[in-house]
C-alpha cells in the first residue's frame, strides 16, 4: 500500500507525492503507530516510513473506521482480523 497525496484544485488531478511502501525484502509495508487518548477509547495514527509519516487525528480515524465497517469488503476484512487477532 502506498499513501498517496492528489492535488484537486488545477484543471487536472496532480501528485505531488507518493509515500510508497518500505522495501519488500525487508518485509514491506509502513509502519503503524497508534497514539492513546486515555479513557476515551479515542487514539491518532502514525504511518511512518524512512522518509515521511502522515498523522491522522481521531476524528478521522473514527470517520475512517465508520466507512470501513458500512462497506462490504471494509466490514469483512474487519470482522477476519478481529476474529484472528492479526
């Protein structure tokens, strides 16, 4: 998976950057940090990788995990991972 930022406001979509994965053979991927906002439940994400991270606030976390679960394969991937614990 790669985060992807797309500029809108030109006449076409542009992009200005890519945040691509780790390399493969050291097992890919970003890596995932969850911050705890104490006894609300809420939490931010952290998505690192060796040159950049993005920061995502809880507000859109919670926004992220409600369109998760009212789309079909978001819920059902979901419901695998909770059901496997991994």
């Amino acid at each position: 998976m790669a985060i992807r930022l797309v500029d809108y406001t030109g006449d076409y979509p542009e992009t200005p950057y890519e945040m691509k994965e780790a390399n493969v053979a050291r097992d890919g991927g970003n890596e995932i940090v969850l911050d705890s906002k104490g006894w609300s439940g809420d939490f931010d994400i952290h998505i690192n990788n060796e040159n950049f991270s993005v920061y995502i606030t809880h507000k859109t976390v919670h926004k992220l995990l409600v369109a998760l679960c009212h789309d079909r394969n978001g819920y059902y991937k979901l419901r695998e991972i909770v059901k496997n614990r991994g």
